[in-house]
C-alpha cells in the first residue's frame, strides 16, 4: 500500500484534470506568432487527424460539443414537432440540443449495470411509440464514462423503426468496441466528441462532429459557419467569380479557431497514453476498493473504455441525508468527488415542459452514484488517498 504523510494529506486532488506539457504549450505558442488565429491551416489539419483517428470520412471543427450536437440535429432535418430521445443519464446538452431545434426530447431508461441508453428499455419505448404514433427522428445515445454502446443491437432497432443516429461520444474519444474505434459511424449517421478540459483530450473548449456522408458534411460545415459558402459547387449561382460567396442556409459562428486546434492536435499526440494511464487508474481504484460495498460502473467484455469518468455506486441505497454526508465529508478532506448526473428530465427546465419520465433504473442510479477523481496523471497514492477516504466515509455514515 502506497504510505501517505500529513503534508500531503491537504492536496486537492480534482475529479478530473487536463494534462497539459511543454509540446503542448509550443503548439500553441507557435499558433500564436503564425499569421492566423482563425480559418488557418491547423484546423483543418485537426480535423483530418481525428478522421484519421476514428476511422470516418469527414470530420467537421466546433467550437464546443454542444455546438456540433446543435448542428448535427439541424443537419439531420430536427425541427418543431420532431421527436428525438436521448438517455436519462447524461450531460444536459445530450438533450438540449434537440430541445434548441424545437423538437420534443424524451428519455430512456439505463442499463442499471453499465448506465448506458438500456437497449430493452429503447425497444420496449419503441413498440409502445409505435402503437401511439410518436416515433422519435433522431436517438442520440451516449457511450457512458467512456464504455462503448451496443451499436450492434441498437442498429437493428434503427433499422426497423426508421429512425436516425446521433452518437454523444462526448466521453468516448479512443474507446472500441471490439476491434471498432467509437468514431467509425458505422452505425450512425454522426458521431460527436467533445474536447473540453476534462474530457479525454482537450482543445480548451472544442468539439468535432465526424460522419461518412459527404452531404451531412457539408451541412454541418455550413451551420457552423452562418450558412455562409465560398465552395461554387455547393452555389445555386455559379460562375460568378471568385469575389463571389453565397449565403445557402442559416447558420452560427460555431468555429473553432487555431488556438484551439493546435492544442487539440497536440494533444491527440498523447490520446494513447492517456487511455493506458486512465485505465491502470482505474485498475488501481478496483483494488483498492475491495472490502467496501460499492461497485464500479461495469465495462462490457471486449470493450475498450476511455475512462473518462470513474464512477461507483453504493450497494445498499442511500437516502439524500447520506449522500450529501459522504460526498461532503471527502470534499472536506480534499477529495473532489462529483455528481454524474441527475436524471436530465428531473431538471426544471424539462419539468416545465411538462416532462412525464421516470426512468426506474436512472432513478435508483440518481442517489447511489458518486464520481471518484480519475486523469492521466493521477498518482497510485492519490488513488489510494480517495478510495481510502470513500471507505472511511461509508463506514462512518452508515454505522
Ligand atoms: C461534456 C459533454 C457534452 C458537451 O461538451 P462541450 O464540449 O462542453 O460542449 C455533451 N455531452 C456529454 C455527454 C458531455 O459529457
């Protein structure tokens, strides 16, 4: 066992972190003396790493992941009096992005073992829609923490029931399922990651939006652009010359610039690294964490998972008195320990609209799951340091 000394005690250890090196700040810097902050050449360097990377024909910059959520539902045709459903635990903007194209956006249940979209629960919400009429357009799954969906089994689903693909692969950039990289589209219309400061990799804040369609391609590139084109073939007016530029569609500055590429890029140098260290984290957590009624989300078997979040649930339900006691009591300790999440249409905002759901499972995960530090450059003693303190935590509480 790892020893720890007082001094060290008091350190913060965050639930996530971003790496950042040396390479990473030249990267940067040299962004910085070039002579393009915006619409410059790392961009679109970036962009073709990333469908390099996952194995997909396209990739398309955003400024934000939510940003490209936004756009991939308006490049998917998602309007007012749509339907689009997403899982019940998740980051809100898996859900907000549909609800911003003034489509109606309902939930699914979880799988209580891996709080991944539950593929029962999609088919049995399915064959009840059916019979009511209200088939959703567009699922946006998530691949939860970093473990891989079962696109296999979803995409019969989608094959039956007519229904479009948004992956939220926000936490899932480098994650397999089997031999296939989350990324490759192969089940799905597009995929989309996120590169804000605690995902995988970061760009600062950033986004991409990947797909194998060079139609949806270029409408997410003009979306994120203000509708705006300078490409003749895509012009209704052609051979105007090459003053020429044309507003096609309507769209929103939603870019992302060089600064953030270049960091992007930099660190897509390490995303190998990074997934090894996550993972022997992790591996390091399921040690010390024997003795203690809780358990660790499950990863599917042949999964690959980019363990963008480590997250435990407590084996014997806690009321709310309790959680706050135990998730307190460790962030006074200096372990930063968080919430991942509440069930989306428990929020106030989805409440208003008049959400029905209840989700069972993503209810019962709701009060019982608590979200332990995990990045690359975690420590074994900082490991040690919080599953120690969640272990004495639960026994204080609940004696
Ligand atoms: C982080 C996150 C997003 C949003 O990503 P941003 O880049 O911060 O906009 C969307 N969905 C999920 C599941 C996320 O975790």
């Amino acid at each position: 066992m790892p020893r720890t000394n007082s001094k060290k005690i008091t350190k913060v250890i965050p639930y996530s972190r971003q790496t950042i090196d040396q390479t990473d700040i030249e990267a940067v810097e040299s962004v910085l003396r070039s002579d393009f902050l915006t619409q410059g050449p790392v961009t679109p360097l970036f962009e073709e790493r990333i469908a390099h990377f996952c194995r997909s024909n396209f990739a398309v910059s955003f400024n934000s992941a939510t940003s490209a959520l936004h756009a991939a539902c308006l490049a998917l045709g998602v309007g007012k009096g749509d339907i689009v459903w997403t899982t019940a635990i998740s980051f809100v903007a898996s859900a907000n992005c549909a609800a911003l194209c003034g489509a109606e956006v309902d939930f699914v249940d979880v799988d209580p073992k891996t709080i991944n979209m539950s593929v029962e629960a999609l088919e049995e919400k399915l064959q009840s829609a059916e019979r009511m009429g209200c088939l959703p357009k567009v699922l946006i799954p998530v691949h939860f923490a970093g473990n891989p969906v079962n696109m296999e089994s979803l995409v019969k689903l989608k094959a039956k029931y007519g229904f479009q693909v948004i992956e939220d692969a926000s936490h899932a950039l480098g994650a397999k399922r089997g031999n296939e990289l989350v990324g490759s589209c192969k089940h799905s219309e597009i995929t989309v990651f996120s590169f804000h400061a605690v995902k995988v990799i970061t760009s600062g804040e950033g986004g991409m939006a990947v797909t194998n369609d060079p139609e949806l391609s270029n409408k997410l590139r003009l979306i994120c652009t203000h509708g705006v084109t300078r490409d003749p073939t895509s012009m209704q007016v052609k051979d105007r010359g090459a003053w020429y530029y044309e507003q096609s569609s309507i769209g929103f500055n939603y870019r992302m610039s060089e600064i953030h590429a270049a960091l992007g890029m930099s660190q897509m140098d390490k995303i190998d690294t990074f997934t090894k260290l996550r993972n022997a984290a992790a591996a390091k957590y399921d040690e010390f964490l024997t003795g203690i009624d809780v358990t660790p989300l499950s990863i599917d078997p042949g999964n690959l998972s980019s363990r963008h979040l480590f997250i435990i649930r407590f084996d014997t339900p806690l009321d709310e008195k309790q959680y706050e006691w135990i998730f307190s009591a460790m962030r006074a300790e200096n372990i930063l320990v968080n919430h991942h999440y509440i069930p989306i249409y428990r929020h106030p905002y989805y409440q208003r609209k008049g959400s029905q759901t209840n989700c069972t499972e993503a209810e019962k995960y709701f009060m019982n799951a608590l979200s332990l530090p995990l990045f690359p450059a975690i420590s074994e003693e900082e490991v040690y340091r919080s599953a120690n303190s969640l272990k004495t935590a639960v026994k204080t509480c609940l004696r």
